[in-house]
C-alpha cells in the first residue's frame, strides 16, 4: 500500500533502472497528495510494474488532508508536483507561478455530496442555510459546491455554511454526528457509503461531469530544472492508463494494493467504472474538461483569472 512519505526504491525496481537508464540518472520526484481516491490509480499500477524506475525516477507521497493544504506545499516548493485538481494549475498560473498540468489522471469529476439515509435533502437547492462538509478552502469540494449554489442564486458565503471537514473518514464523521447536513465525498469512497444498506444517500451527484479533477499539478520553476524527470514520469503514467485499458489484471491488482478492505463486488464495480470513464486514457486534459472547470472558476472564484487551455495543459512532456 502507498504510505505516508514512502519512496519506492526497491531491488528489483534498481535492477530495471539500471536496464532502463543510465547510472545516477534517476531523479525523486516529491508529490504532495490531496486524498486517496481512484484517481491515483495509474499511480499505482505505474509502481506495481516498474514503470517509473525504467524511465529513471522514483517517487516519494506526502499525503495531505485536501487539495489546499497539498497545492501549498506545492507553491511553497516543498514537494515537486501535487496529485489535485487542475483548478490549482490555473490559480498558480493566474499568480504568475507557472501552474500547469503536467500528466491527467481522471476525466471525470469524482465527486458526490452525501447525506445520512435518512436525511431530509433532496437536492442543492434543500441545503439553504445548512452546513456544508467540503475536504479544504480552495479545494475543487469547495469550488464545485459555490459554483452549484451560485447557478440556482444561493450566495454559499450568506446563505450556507461551508465546513472544512477533511477526507474519507473525517468526513463521514462529521456527517454522521451532524456537523454538516451533507458532505462531499470522492470516488471510492461515494461507492463504498452508497454500498452501506441505505445508511447514505446523495443529494447532488457531479461524477458524470466532465472535469480534470485529479492531475498530476507542478509549477514552471520545477518544470525548468527537471525536464528529463518531466518527461520520464509522464511517460510512466500515461504507460500505466493504456495498462488499466488493456490488462484487467493490472487494474484489479491496484484496486487491490490501494483499497486493501473492499469487497470482490465493489472492486469489480471500480474496475469497471474506472476503465469506461474515470482513468484518462492518454494523460491529455479534454477541452471539454478545461471548458467546464474555467466556468466553475468564473462562478465559484470570479478572482482567478482565466487561463489558455494550451497554457495550463502541457502535451510535450507526453508520448
């Protein structure tokens, strides 16, 4: 299992560097993640076959309680890229930091937000003046629910309470003890509530959606220094989401490393739906997905200032 600050360096993964590049050439690329979630799965399966050791780096994962925090820890430089959503790539841009996407991981928005099975919500427009669970501020939680109250005329700094209430389990606490009427979760942890007997249901679902909601986010002060490592590691990705669409073993093994405690039934259920539309297939973000984040921005952070597809998405760095 990925653990907290664990760099992957082991003998066999040694002897494939040393096949697959030259001698001192591979480089640690520090990554600052928002949450475990499916999105990270090429992740994975690029650990789990060797892949970013053949094209000379390695990888060592902070984990951080929400986009915010990891995105900070990002512009600060204390890690080199961060597992987030593009919208961060676009405000570090708009701060003149060079924020860009430099691999996708995920294609759609991986979001619900949840509430108890026997809550009284029914949509959105219900939450009025409730409290609302997001993971951090300035997270894509908290840019996705200000952009949907705005769209239907609820101001979510009068009318609503937004709480930051963390990731996965702190989460479903502060849902079940009634801090927050409602709370949003990411795919799997929708999948797994849902799963509970009625214990859970949602009030409004924004997983269809269109939406880089996990990438691989760096800035242009690391891109300049590391290009090599740059283009190796987008490399190991994009190998690793052609493996989750060709080799179902290759996916159920992730599924399996990452999520020790599903079910058969619900890991076959994630496989399924990763493979048909959550794994990006080439690391490209779509012009669809930039489209609706720049509008969830324009809505939920009138500050930002938009940016160029072709700035923010970077194509060269990939096969």
């Amino acid at each position: 299992m990925i653990q907290l600050r664990r760099l992957v360096e082991t003998t066999a993964l040694l002897a494939t560097l040393a096949l697959a590049a030259p001698a001192g050439a591979e480089t640690v690329v520090k990554i600052a993640s928002a949450q475990r979630s499916v999105g990270s799965l090429p992740i994975v399966v690029a650990q789990q076959r060797g892949l970013f050791a053949k094209y000379g780096v390695s990888i060592d994962i902070i984990d951080f309680n929400g986009g915010g925090p990891a995105v900070q820890a990002l512009a600060s430089g204390s890690t080199d890229a961060c597992l987030c959503a593009a919208d961060h790539a676009v405000r570090l841009a708009s701060r003149g930091l060079g924020g860009a996407v430099l691999v996708a991981l995920s294609e759609t928005h991986g979001y619900a937000l949840l509430e108890k099975g026997d809550g009284p919500y029914t949509g959105i427009a219900s939450l009025k003046g409730q409290r609302v669970g997001i993971t951090s501020p300035g997270a894509l939680t908290d840019n996705t629910v200000r952009w949907a109250f705005k769209k239907i005329g609820i101001n979510p700094d009068t009318d609503v309470e937004l709480i930051a209430a963390g990731t996965g389990g702190s989460m479903r606490a502060a849902v079940d003890r009634g801090a927050v009427a409602a709370g949003m979760f990411t795919t799997p942890d929708t999948q797994s509530l849902l799963a509970m007997d009625g214990k859970y249901k949602v009030v409004e679902d924004f997983r269809q959606l269109k939406y880089p909601a996990l990438d691989v986010v760096v800035i242009g002060a690391w891109l300049k220094a590391n290009d090599a490592a740059a283009h190796g590691f987008a490399h190991a990705i994009v190998d690793a989401e052609k493996l989750i669409q060709t080799d179902p073993a290759a996916l159920r093994a992730a599924i399996k490393e990452y999520f020790p405690t599903f079910t058969p039934e619900l890991s076959e259920q994630i496989a399924r739906e990763q493979t048909e539309m959550g794994t990006s297939k080439d690391g490209v973000v779509s012009k669809e997905g930039y489209d609706n984040l720049i509008g969830v921005l324009a809505i939920a952070d009138p500050s930002v200032k938009p940016q160029p597809y072709e700035t923010v998405v970077l194509t060269k760095y990939l096969p």
